[in-house]
C-alpha cells in the first residue's frame, strides 16, 4: 500500500507496497508513504494490513494505492472482514481521498499461492449506494449490507481486463 499525503516534500518514486526505490525512478513534489510486513521490503511502515486500526490517523490521506496486494489479506467469503477491511481505508482517507486498487481475476488470480481471496467487479459495488438502489430498482437480488456498511465510496473508475485484472478508483464520500 501507498497512501500520499501530497504534504509538499520531495521524495523519489516507490513501488506499491515496497519501500525500495528503482534508481531509473523521477523524483515527485509529494510525500509517499509505504507499508509492508516484511521488513526486509524497505518500507516505511511495517504493518500487517490485516491488524486494525492500521498505524495511521483517522483522514491523513489523499490518496491509497493497493495494486495487487488486497487479494493476500483477508479471506473469500468473510463478508464482515471484507467490510472491516473497506472501513480501516475510508477511515485514514481524507474526505474525497481516492483509493486505487488492481486486483486480478480469472487464470491470473490463481497464480500465486499466497492468494487468499478472489475479487469481481461487484465487490467494489457492494461499499456503494448506487450499487444497492440501481440493483434494487432492478428488482435484481442482491444482499443488503448496509446494516452493517455504514461508510461510502464512490467509483470514479472501474475497468476489467477478462481473465488479467480489475482496476477501480474508489472516492471517499
């Protein structure tokens, strides 16, 4: 994960969820902070993302980065971790911070043994309104998690390659 606070200072670009910074990189006006469990990745924060709260303050961040990364943590079908999860990044997220995310899906989501869970493009629905009253109108049977999913985000993005990956930019609302 790369949450931005956009606070001004210089600092090289970084990897998602690596601190180690590719020398061929450009420099940004902006502060990026990294995190990662493995403290031999040269982050600045060594976290597990499944500990909340995470180590950060409630609205520090413009922006969070998750790319390839969200399907290591968490477990399929543990809809109230999945909603727990969600709520830790709407928390550290300023109001209007955006959140973007890859995931992979199909033949690439069974690549790796560390996969603990499996995304679709409904995932991302479920932490929005539109997504319930659009289903609702519909008269399609969706769960209602709202009892429980009190936050919201938006989705300014959403594209799917098939059988590669999903990329969304959520919107804290």
């Amino acid at each position: 994960m790369a949450p931005s606070n956009r606070r001004g200072r210089k600092q090289r670009r970084s990897q998602p969820l690596s601190g180690q910074i590719p020398p061929d990189q450009p420099e940004w006006e902006v502060t990026l902070t990294t995190l990662d469990m493995d403290p031999n990745g040269g982050a600045d924060v060594i976290h597990d993302l499944e500990d909340h709260p995470l180590p950060f303050p409630d609205d520090e961040f413009d922006e969070l980065g998750a790319y390839d990364v969200l399907e290591h943590i968490g477990r399929q079908g543990d809809w109230k971790g999945f909603f727990d999860e969600f709520a830790e990044y709407w928390r550290i997220l300023k109001p209007g911070g955006q959140f973007g995310i890859i995931v992979p899906i199909g033949g690439d989501a069974f690549g790796d043994p560390g996969h603990t869970r499996f995304f679709s493009v409904n995932h991302f629905g479920f932490l929005t309104e539109e997504f319930y009253e659009r289903n609702i109108e519909e008269g399609n049977p969706v769960t209602d998690y709202r009892w429980y999913w009190k936050r919201r985000f938006s989705i300014m993005f959403l594209a799917e390659k098939p059988d590669h990956h999903i990329g969304v930019m959520l919107k804290k609302v």
